[in-house]
C-alpha cells in the first residue's frame, strides 16, 4: 500500500505545527478531517525550493504511534509542498491552491 494511501485512509490523528507566521498548531483527530487534510496532498511530484524557509512540520499517527512526519514549505499565497522520507527516499509532493490557502489562514506566514 502506498505511503499516501496510508496516510490517507488509516491515519485516525495529524498534527501541523508552524513555525513561521501566526505559529500555533493544528490537530486533526477524525478520519473524514485527516482525509480532507491529505486530499490537499497531491501525488504530483512537486520542485523544491533552494533556500525555502521550513514553515511548519506534519505528523500523521494510527492509533497514537508514528506512521509518517513531514515538513511544510510555502511558495506563495496559493502554493506550498511537502517533504518527508520513507525507506531512504525523499518524497516532495505539491499542496494544492485551496490547502495553501487553508494552511496560510491557520498560522502560516
């Protein structure tokens, strides 16, 4: 099953904590929230950014324990990617316009 799927269909908690901006946190604990959460997530391969200024970290949890973290990075108003590793491979996927926009008013910068 791929990391995505995963994080998409059995993860039952995800926290966001920013760094940058208004800071703060957000936390997820529900199935249809983190599945609306990762919908954001695209599967599309995104660039990343030289010098990009980390902006907040993920973490995705079944059941109380670790399934995958991340970091959050925005490019602009209406864009921003992830980045996390599994199995030694780095993965930078892109966040669509909406969840830019929807990350920014939760306490991005």
């Amino acid at each position: 099953m791929s990391v995505y799927k995963v994080m998409h269909d059995s993860c039952n908690y995800l926290d966001i904590v920013f760094v940058t901006g208004k800071g703060g946190s957000m936390s997820l604990d529900n199935a249809p929230s983190i599945r609306g959460f990762t919908s954001f997530v695209t599967t599309r391969p995104a660039q990343r950014v030289a010098n990009a200024v980390l902006d907040g970290t993920l973490m995705w949890q079944i059941n109380g324990r670790e399934y995958q973290s991340g970091k959050l990075y925005f490019t602009s108003d209406s864009s921003a990617y992830i980045t996390f590793e599994r199995n030694n491979v780095e993965y930078i996927n892109a966040i669509t316009p909406d969840g830019a926009g929807f990350l920014r008013t939760r306490g991005g910068r």
